[in-house]
C-alpha cells in the first residue's frame, strides 16, 4: 500500500495539481474577505491555506493569539460541517488533498461566503 501511494497516488502530477487548487482555495478566500470589507488574511503554502482574523499574518504566537477569536472559529467551524464541509483541524484551516476536484473547491467556497454573508 505504501508502494503505491508513492509510486502511483503521490505522483508529481498530483502534487502540481493540488497545488494549483491550493491556490484557487486561497485566491477566492481572499476575494471573500474583499468582497464582505472584511480586514482578514491569508496565508498560503502549497495546497493548504491559512486565514487569521487580522489584516496581514502574524509573525509569531504573540500576534496569532492577539487576532485569534476561538469563538467565532468554532461558529465557522460548526457552520461548515452543518452544511458538509469539514476542516482538516481547528488550527489548520482548509487543505486540498490529491482527492479534491476544483468542484470541491467551488463547495468550499461557496458554503464560506455563506457564513460571511450570514455573519456580516
């Protein structure tokens, strides 16, 4: 099994794949926050994305904890999973997988924007 997922799942082309998919994930966050005027960033790396409530990343953990808000992470959370999202961690943010298809992406893009539009 190992073998295989090296040989024939984790392939370069999957990883090019998810890393463009990645990027459309973290493209259309962005353009959320713009489009609700919300002051939030994004952070990327390869397939995963990474958003905090302040208008640029935190530097360290005493910037992160300042523009955290656990209680409307655990809103978003709750949100998401009610309509069939579920984020990798709580910390972590959305992640693409070589699973996902641009359809997933556009899912979790659009059940984002509707907890922005509730929210706002």
């Amino acid at each position: 099994a190992g073998r295989a997922a090296l040989v024939e799942v984790l392939t370069e082309e999957a990883f090019q794949r998810t890393g463009s998919l990645g990027a459309a994930l973290a493209d259309g966050i962005e353009e959320a926050f713009s489009d609700f005027g919300l002051p939030w960033s994004v952070s990327r790396l390869g397939a995963h994305a990474y958003y905090t409530f302040a208008p640029g990343p935190s530097r360290n953990a005493i910037e992160y904890r300042a523009a955290d808000h656990p209680g409307l992470r655990a809103l978003m959370r709750i949100w998401m999973a009610n309509r069939g999202v579920w984020e990798s961690g709580w910390w972590l943010g959305p992640t693409v997988s070589v699973a996902h298809t641009p359809d997933d992406v556009r899912r979790y893009l659009d059940v984002f924007r509707g907890f922005l539009a509730a929210m706002t």
